[in-house]
C-alpha cells in the first residue's frame, strides 16, 4: 500500500476542562447555606465572584448572616434592578447596516454564504434564555437567576479577607417590598432611601423613607423600565431627525469642485 493510501490520524476532541475551584467563595457560599438552608435559591461562582440569592423574607437574616458569620463587615451599596424589556430606543430602531438577503447577493457564492447565515440554528443557551423571557412576561434576569421582574441587591466585602459577595432577593411584581438592614449596615439607610425613590421599593422599618433627590410631590419612579420619558414623547431624539449625512470624499485626480478664477 502506498504511502498516498494511509488513512490520516483522527484527531481526537478537545476535552472540556472544568471550571477552576474557588475555594474561599465557596467557603462563603456554604457559610450561607448551612445558616439559612432552602432560603438560598440560587447562585454563582464566575471570574472571581460569587452572586447569592435568598428569598424576600430571609433578607435581613442573611445580611446578619453575612456580617457576623461570614466577617462581610464592609457595607458597599445596595440598589434595585427591573428586568422588564426596555421600550425601543428610537435611535436603535434606525439601522445603517444592510442585512444579507440571499435575493439581494450580487453572485452564486455571496447567495450561498447569505443564506447559510439565516439558517444557522439557535444556541441552547439563546433557545434557554429565551424560553425564560416567556416565562417571566418577556424579562431576563441576570446571574444568578430571577423569577420575577424586580429584585433588589447589595453589596458586602470583608475588609481582612479581602473577598465579597453580591446579594440579590426577587420582589413582588406589584408591591415590591422587603425589610430594611439599617440596623445591620448603617450605611444602608441612604442607599434604601434612594432605592424607594427610584424604583418605588418598600423598605420596612426604615425610619424615614422621604426624598433624597426629587421634589416631594414627584409621582412615578424614574429608574423604572416603564416610566415615561415625557421629554422625548414631546420631542423625538435628536439623532432620530436631524440625520446628517457624512460629507463625500472628492476622489483622488479628481476634478476640483470649484474652477479657480482666471489670473
């Protein structure tokens, strides 16, 4: 058998490598689930982090537990999110790119490629996320996971250990509503204030949910995905109207635009 015959080697597939072990986070993470047991509903180990959520009615327990268990004793910020779809951007929805058509290619092999790219199957990750969004009326939480369209989160950090841990807990879509840690991090009483303010979140037990911000007969939460832009309703983006178009470049030899005067 000549050597143009033999059957070139098979390659064998790459072996997935598991993720690297984190063992001072996932100290943390067993610290939480040891002290508050089913009350953990999730959570994370990524790039150096570690992402914990608890139901709504373990909160203020668990920053307890964060604080005088796991040594979190630095408080960094605490805040809202709403998962819920932005309304289109007017200026996203004008586009400067042209799609490929296979109708549109200009021969066989542009058509070919154009077509292979409108038929290239949907992501188990993407067909996931997207079957998540239709669960939760069209939100996608982040890490972590979420079930509903709310959450507040905080931060906490051990300032000996040098390590830290984001907190998240899912709020009620209609009243969204869970206990104050001031009396756990002092420093949360401003950032629960600007949280009610912003996102319409109750705090209970906070001594003095009142305005940091906006004037005390402000109505509606300005953070919230479907507050209003009144200032847009009454006059469109900018750069939705007034497009300028990009000046033409004369090409090089090219005959000059204006004659020159005669000398």
């Amino acid at each position: 058998m000549s050597s143009g015959d033999s059957t070139p080697p098979v390659e064998a597939a790459p072996e997935e490598t598991a993720p690297a072990s984190d063992p001072v986070r996932e100290e943390l993470l067993a610290g939480l689930t040891e002290a508050l047991g089913d009350a953990v509903v999730g959570s994370e180990i990524n790039r150096g982090d570690l992402w914990v959520r608890v139901r709504a009615d373990a909160w203020k327990r668990t920053a307890e537990v964060c604080r005088d268990t796991l040594g979190l004793d630095y408080f960094c910020f605490l805040s809202g999110l709403d998962w819920m779809p932005s309304a289109p951007n007017p200026e996203e929805s004008v586009s400067t790119e042209i799609s490929a058509d296979a109708d549109d290619a200009p021969d066989e092999d542009a058509a070919e490629e154009a077509e292979a790219e409108q038929e290239q199957p949907v992501a188990d990750d993407d067909a996931a996320e997207a079957a998540t969004a239709d669960a939760n009326g069209g939100a996608v939480s982040g890490v972590a996971g979420g079930d509903t369209r709310f959450q507040v989160f905080a931060r906490f950090y051990s300032t000996t250990r040098h390590v830290g841990l984001t907190l998240k807990a899912d709020l009620d879509d209609d009243a969204p509503t869970v206990e104050s840690i001031h009396t756990v991090f002092r420093g949360a009483d401003w950032h629960e204030r600007e949280t009610w303010e912003m996102y319409g979140f109750t705090f209970v037990g906070h001594p003095d949910l009142t305005h940091l911000y906006l004037p005390g007969e402000f109505e509606g939460f300005p953070l919230r995905k479907d507050y209003p832009l009144l200032a847009r309703e009454v006059k469109p983006w900018p750069g939705l109207v007034d497009v300028e178009l990009m000046p033409e470049v004369p090409e090089p030899g090219g005959a000059a635009s204006a004659e020159e005067p005669a000398g």
